[in-house]
C-alpha cells in the first residue's frame, strides 16, 4: 500500500503561463521516457524480482517516481492556467485542448496516449535491471532537451531537479546489478535466471 | 499574504529535510550496513519530526493521523486535509 503527504518532493511555482512549454513537458507525464511509465516499470519488476536489496530499490525508486509523475503534472497545471482562446491557439496548445480542456492527461509531445508498451518486464534481474539503467538515461536526455527549448527559471529549477534524480538512480541500479552480479556465477552472469531457475529460497 | 510566505517558507524546509532522508534511505538499500549513513538519518529525522510538528500545528496535516483529524470537537482538522493549497497549486484557484 501507499499513503500520501501533501507536498510536492520539490517545490512548483511557476508565475508565468507557457502552453506551448507545457505541450513539450507533458511528455515525460505519459510520454515513452516519462515519470509513469518509469514507475510503473520498477513497481513491476519488483515481483519477481530475487534479493532484499533489489526488491527495495525497485519499491522505493517506483514510489519516488510517482513524486515526479506529480511534480510534472503542477508545472504542465501551472503553465496552463487562465489560458484564453486566442494563447491555446496561437501556442499550437490547441491539439491538445480540443480532446482534455486544460485536464492533465498522460500523453507523449507528439499527442500519443501513454501505452505500457513503453516499458518491459522481462523477468531477469541482469535484462530488466539493464532496462532500468537505460531507462534512467533516457529520461536524463529527455530533460535535457527540455532544458535546450526552456529558459524560464520558474520551471527550469524543478526541471533540474527531476533531471539529476535520473543520474542519481541511475547510480543505484549500477550498484543493484553489481549485487546481483556478485550473487550470481561468475564464470557465467547467465548460467541460469535468478528469478525463474532458482528453486530453493536465493540468498 | 505573510502567512502564506511564512507556510511555504516551512515547507521548503520540510521538503529539504525529506528530500536529504530519502536521498540517504535509497543510498541504504544497496549500502546497508552504512553506519555513517544511518546516523545522519537519524539525526535529519528527528528536525523533521519537530518541524512537522510545528507545522501542522499552524498550517493544518501535510500527512494525516486519523486520531488528530477526529480528536478535535469542530472538525478543524479534517476540514484542512481537503482544504487548498493542495500540493500542484499556487492558492489563487477559485
């Protein structure tokens, strides 16, 4: 289960409007390198996954990425607040409007609906965990590119913020898969699947 | 509006305390036996501890206790779980 506390991880506050900022960003609310998609990934994973420490990587880093899924979702609000006609259609916000209004719904910058066809579950501690370390990189790229195309500090504070959550947890999956390395046969990584072969309890 | 300023000037300091908890909890999940680690927690735990206390008391629960929320004869504090800012806003929603 979860609980919920009533804070943002790290602070929005965004004084300006920018629809056509907010139709870029969306993108990592339900876009193929966003913060759902990578949370519903790790809380996947961790199922099957074998060793405590790996169960409670992927359990914490799925549920810190639920904090981004909604600090995305403030700075996309908070660009698209009071927003008049002529600003939606002018800013090309107008694609998305006509099918949400100003709603905050998982979509990719391209308009495409979120679809967990962004993410595997392979069921191998050395696949997913790989998955995860190029999961964390491709969602650093994508705030870097935000950054490129952004330079309201007001939404590039918490930007950077999100971007060096991903050079962080990517350092942890590094460790994660040198632990499961480390448990697993050393002449060959893929003797056998740790979360399939293994029938007595894995140490 | 000077208790607005006051609140989210408390919660930027919640927020980093949280923030640097967290940071060294997931550091513990593949370093568990960090004792240097450990105790820093401990002792950024027991500020935020105080300073949640505090700021409850003045800006109603950022995490809610059924016994607090129920164990007020006017309803106060259930009435401030639902009640504005919530986290994505800026307190001008109408």
């Amino acid at each position: 289960m979860w609980s919920y506390e009533k804070k943002l991880q790290y602070p929005v506050k965004i004084a300006n409007t920018n629809p056509a900022l907010a139709k870029i960003i969306i993108t990592q609310y339900g876009g193929p390198d966003g913060e759902l998609s990578a949370s519903l990934r790790y809380l996947s994973q961790r199922y099957t996954m074998p060793y405590p420490e790996l169960k409670g990587l992927l359990t914490d880093i799925g549920t810190e990425e639920l904090a981004h899924f909604e600090m995305i979702a403030a700075i996309v609000y908070q660009l698209t607040k009071n927003l008049t006609p002529e600003e939606i259609k002018k800013s090309g916000f107008d694609t998305y409007f006509v099918d949400h209004t100003t709603g905050i719904y998982p979509v990719a910058a391209s308009g495409a609906p979120f679809t967990s066809s962004y993410f595997q579950v392979k069921g191998d501690a050395i696949t997913d965990l790989h998955e995860d370390l190029a999961a964390e990189q491709k969602a650093r790229t994508t705030y870097d590119n935000i950054l490129r195309m952004c330079d309201d500090p007001d939404v590039r504070d918490p930007i950077k913020f999100l971007r060096q959550r991903e050079v962080v947890h990517y350092q942890r999956f590094g460790e994660g898969l040198r632990l499961a390395t480390d448990k697993l046969d050393y002449k060959n990584f893929y003797a056998f699947n740790p979360e399939f072969d293994c029938k007595k309890p894995c140490k | 509006m000077e208790s607005t300023n006051e609140r989210e000037a408390m919660l930027r300091r919640l927020s980093a305390l949280s923030f640097a908890m967290w940071e060294l909890h997931i550091f513990l999940d593949t370093h568990n036996c960090d004792k240097e680690a450990m105790r820093k927690l401990e002792a950024y735990d027991i500020k935020y501890k105080a300073l949640l206390k505090e700021y409850e008391s003045k800006f109603g629960p950022l995490i809610l206790n059924i016994s607090d929320a129920n164990n007020n004869a006017d309803c106060n504090n259930r009435w401030a779980w639902t009640q504005g800012p919530w986290p994505w806003e800026d307190g001008k929603e109408c």
